[in-house]
C-alpha cells in the first residue's frame, strides 16, 4: 500500500488544535504495537477510497500532552477533531468498512 498518513509531532498537533481546520482524525500508535499497525493499514484503505477527513498518525509516546488532555485509555486510538474541537475518541476499530462510516457520519 503506497498510501502514506503523515506522522505529527506534539507540536505540529498543538498546531492543528488551536484552529478551524475542518475535519480532522489523527491515529494515535505505538511502533511495537500490532494492534496499531492493522488500524493505520484499515485508514490508508479508508484514505485511498476517500473521506471527509484530513488524516493523521501521532506515536502516543512522544505526544504526552495530548495523551494526558484527551484522556487517551488505550491504542490504537482515532481521535476525529472538527474545528480544533474533539468530537469523538475511536478504540475498537473494528473494519475498514465500519471505519469508513463512523468517518462518513461524524
């Protein structure tokens, strides 16, 4: 699958949310963590068909502000941001077609 999700720093994620950027998903992973990998596989498919989301990936271990203010309990975890604001908290990513709707509907 040549279709790439661009990684953010915490920076870059302090950046997006501060401002009306749209719809936006960002993947929170761990490199060591199989589980993740599937996930962002499932959303490079979702991506290459097309949503109404800029998508992302952040590695949990270097974005722990955002781990800690998002309350994040697990990975992998899809947070779907609209306008700078958090809309939903995805972790049971069950298909690409199931995250294909929930990222259709929201």
């Amino acid at each position: 699958m040549n279709s790439t999700i661009t990684e953010l720093t915490e920076e870059q994620l302090h950046h997006m949310a501060s401002i009306e950027i749209g719809r936006v998903a960002i993947l929170f992973t761990s490199p060591f963590c199989g589980t993740c990998k599937v996930a962002l596989t499932m959303l490079q498919i979702v991506q290459a068909v097309g949503v109404p989301y800029s998508l992302y990936q952040a590695n949990i271990n270097y974005t722990p502000y955002f781990r800690d203010i998002w309350q994040l309990r697990s990975i992998p975890a899809l947070v779907l941001i609209h306008n700078g604001n958090v809309i939903d908290i995805v972790y049971a990513i069950q298909s690409v077609d199931s995250l294909y709707t929930k990222l259709q509907i929201n």
